[in-house]
C-alpha cells in the first residue's frame, strides 16, 4: 500500500468517527432538552447535519447509541485509572461508581433507551457489542488484580470480566423496573457478591 493510501484511509477512519461523535453528542443533546420521546432519527441527524443514511451507517437504531455511552465512559475511566496505585478491587469499585453516576445522571433518557434495547431481537448478541469497551476494562483489571495476587487466577480474567458485566447488565435491566432503588449500596453489594461468592467465611 502506497503511503497516500495509508494516509487517506487514516484520514476517512478519523472523519467517520468525527461523525459518529457528533450523531452521538447531538443525540444526548436533544434527548436532554426533550425526552427521549420526544426526539426522532430525523431530528437527530438534522442537528448533526447529516442524512438519515448517514445515521444508519453509524447506528440501527436510537438504541444503539448506548455503546457510544458506554464507549465514552470507559474510555474516560481508563485514562483516570492510568498509573492508579490502589487495589484492583478499589479499581472494580471505582469503575462501578463512575458507571452508576453516570446512568443516573442520565436517568430517565437511560431508562427509555435501555428498555428500548432491551426489546431488540436478538439482544444477547447486541450486547456484546453494546459492552465490549466495559469488558475490555474489566479484564485488564482484573488481569492486573491476578497478577498481583489479589485475585485468584482459576478463571481466566475474559471469563471472569464476562461474569462480573453480565451480572452488572442484569442489574442495570432491573434498575428500568425500579429506578428509585439504592444503586450505591446495591452496586457494592453486588461486587462483594461477585468477588467473594456464597460460601459464608470461616472465622
């Protein structure tokens, strides 16, 4: 491959994203100001000034925008968790905190959307895609937390990012049917379910 041809593809993968952001940030804009609702894919594209067409390219539905959110969060997290010298569990804690705000500051637009993709057909498969940069994360710190021998190393880190995410997914779809819950200490029970098991401690 020529270098011009490197160059340009290069060029066109930054221009698609620069377009992908701003459906994305325009979106989340108009969702705030009217609901979820209350905002069609032609208002979107509109705001973002581009076709309908263009927003298929990117997204097949409004409910797809929720691994942008997802995407941006995480990317966020991992340069905060850079260089971050505490336990891998405290990593996990953090991670879950800043997702839990996050939604929450988001609530009712999240609500809409995720119950929206939740009624997708064939959900599962979506939400791989959905989560992939929150797997991501969660396998390299945990990784790390083996590594350190903070975490056992039986399960492959992959296998117990997948464990931790879909137990989290299952409880963000029951927060849609209770949005009053506590979220704070629920989150954190739920990890030192996640991390310490059933089995009761022997003293």
């Amino acid at each position: 491959m020529e270098d011009g041809e490197a160059t340009g593809g290069t060029r066109r993968a930054r221009k698609k994203e620069r377009t992908r952001r701003e459906i994305y940030r325009n979106a989340m804009r108009l969702f705030a100001e009217r609901g979820y609702d209350g905002v069609t894919i032609e208002d979107i594209s509109a705001g973002a000034g581009v076709a309908k067409a263009t927003f298929f390219l990117h997204f097949e539905n409004k409910a797809a925008l929720l691994k942008e959110f997802n995407d941006e969060i995480t990317q966020s997290l991992a340069e905060r968790l850079a260089g971050y010298s505490g336990s891998a569990e405290e990593e996990l804690l953090f991670l879950v905190s800043v997702l839990r705000e996050a939604w929450e500051m988001n609530a009712p637009v999240m609500h809409k959307m995720l119950r929206e993709f939740l009624d997708q057909p064939a959900m599962l498969s979506k939400a791989a895609d959905v989560n992939e940069s929150v797997l991501d994360l969660v396998t390299r710190i945990i990784r790390r937390g083996q590594e350190r021998d903070e975490f056992s190393s039986d399960c492959a880190p992959e296998v117990a990012a997948v464990a931790l995410v879909a137990a989290w997914g299952a409880f963000t779809a029951w927060w849609t049917q209770n949005p009053t819950a506590d979220t704070e200490n629920i989150n954190r029970g739920l990890l030192d379910f996640q991390l310490n098991g059933l089995r009761k401690r022997k003293a």
